[in-house]
C-alpha cells in the first residue's frame, strides 16, 4: 500500500529592515536656546556639546537633526518635544522626514 505524502511548499521571504525616519527640531522666534539644549538632552539623548551644536543649526538653519529612528519611535519622539513645549508654553516643533 503506497503512502501519499504531503510537501511543504517552501517559501522564502526577503526580510528588509524597517525604514527609518529623520527627526528635526523647527526654528521659532520664541523659545529658548536652554529649553532647546533641554530637550535635546532629555528626550535625544544627546550630551551637553553635540545639544549645543544642534541647538546652532536649529537657530542659524532653521531646523536640525536630533536623531533616526524607526517610524514608531520617531512619531513618539515628535509628540513627546510638542507635549513639553506646551507644557512649558513654547512654540517648538519637530517633524519627522523618511530617511532616503
């Protein structure tokens, strides 16, 4: 008696890593040097030196990069610098751009 069997159908499945997504503090006429020095530190990570560098372009540039992430880290990290800065009744912005 003949057995029937049953095959798996493989199938192979290129795996690519998720995008990653920019995220820049906006320039404004209102909120300070040392609040934006701060929340570089607190929510990029970043030491005292490269926040103060970033905290120049953001002045002199209009907008800096504080850091790349996937796109889920990257939205949290816009909303967490929009909820301080209301909360510290500063215009600040930052926006997330796909990393090309």
């Amino acid at each position: 008696m003949a057995h029937k069997t049953d095959t798996a159908e493989i199938v192979k499945t290129k795996l690519s890593m998720p995008k990653n997504y920019i995220v820049y503090l906006l320039n404004d006429d209102v909120t300070t040097m040392d609040f934006v020095i701060e929340v570089l530190m607190t929510y990029f990570g970043h030491d005292a030196k490269s926040a103060f560098e970033i905290m120049l372009k953001v002045h002199n540039e209009g907008r800096g990069v504080c850091g790349v992430y996937p796109y889920e880290i990257a939205e949290t990290k816009v909303a967490q610098v929009r909820d301080c800065a209301k909360a510290n009744d500063f215009p600040l912005r930052a926006e997330l751009e796909e990393e090309e």
